[in-house]
C-alpha cells in the first residue's frame, strides 16, 4: 500500500499503471463538504484534486489563519520547521476545519477494490 501525500505524486500515473494490480495507492488530501473552488470542476481538475479535497499544505495555512486571532502564540512559532509542538496544534484543530475523505481515493477517483497480486 502506498499512502501518497505529495505533490507532486511520488508514485506517478504511469508507475502506477504498470504496477496496479501489485500496489494500492490512496491520495492523502484533507477533505471538506464545504470546501468550494471558485471555478468549481474545472480548478479541481487542474490541480488534480478531487471534489471537496486540498492539499495538507494548504490546509495548515487554513487552520493557522483561522485560528491566529484566537490564540495569538501560533504567530509566535517557527512554522518552518516540523516539531511535534507543531504537529499537535496542527491535529488539535484539525477536525474543526477539515476531515478525511469519505472515501478512499486513488488520483481521484474511488478505490473500489482493495485485493493484489502478490
């Protein structure tokens, strides 16, 4: 199983592709019902993100916007380095913004079989 939450992807179409049936690849995107592009279909289809997902990036932009306001010592942090104080703020308000997709994705599009060849 390859869990990929870069971007650009570590495992690409064409690798996938030819190792299918051997591999099961799930995107890592956060996802919410009421995350609307402006352009709708067609800027999720060029960023290559499904309906209602963003990338995690994005998202810690998101939550640290969000929540600046409220607690003033996130402005204080050094949000360029990945510490576990981070992290856990991050996980704190995460749930309030954002969630896993309901499903599990692959490029896009639902994982309907999670059987390989081995």
């Amino acid at each position: 199983m390859v869990i990929d939450p870069s971007e650009p992807f570590n495992l690409d179409k064409e690798t996938y592709k030819a190792y299918h049936k051997k591999v099961i690849r799930v995107d890592v995107n956060a996802y919410s019902d009421e995350l609307k592009f402006v352009l709708g279909r067609i800027a999720s289809r060029n960023l290559r993100l499904s309906s209602g997902s963003l990338w995690a990036c994005f998202c810690e932009a998101i939550i640290l916007r969000g929540e600046m306001d409220r607690d003033p010592n996130i402005m204080k942090m050094d949000w360029m380095k990945v510490s576990i104080e981070n992290k856990e703020i991050l996980i704190k308000y995460f749930d309030k913004y954002f969630g896993l997709a309901p499903k599990p994705l692959c490029f896009g599009n639902p994982i309907r079989d999670f059987s390989v060849i081995i």
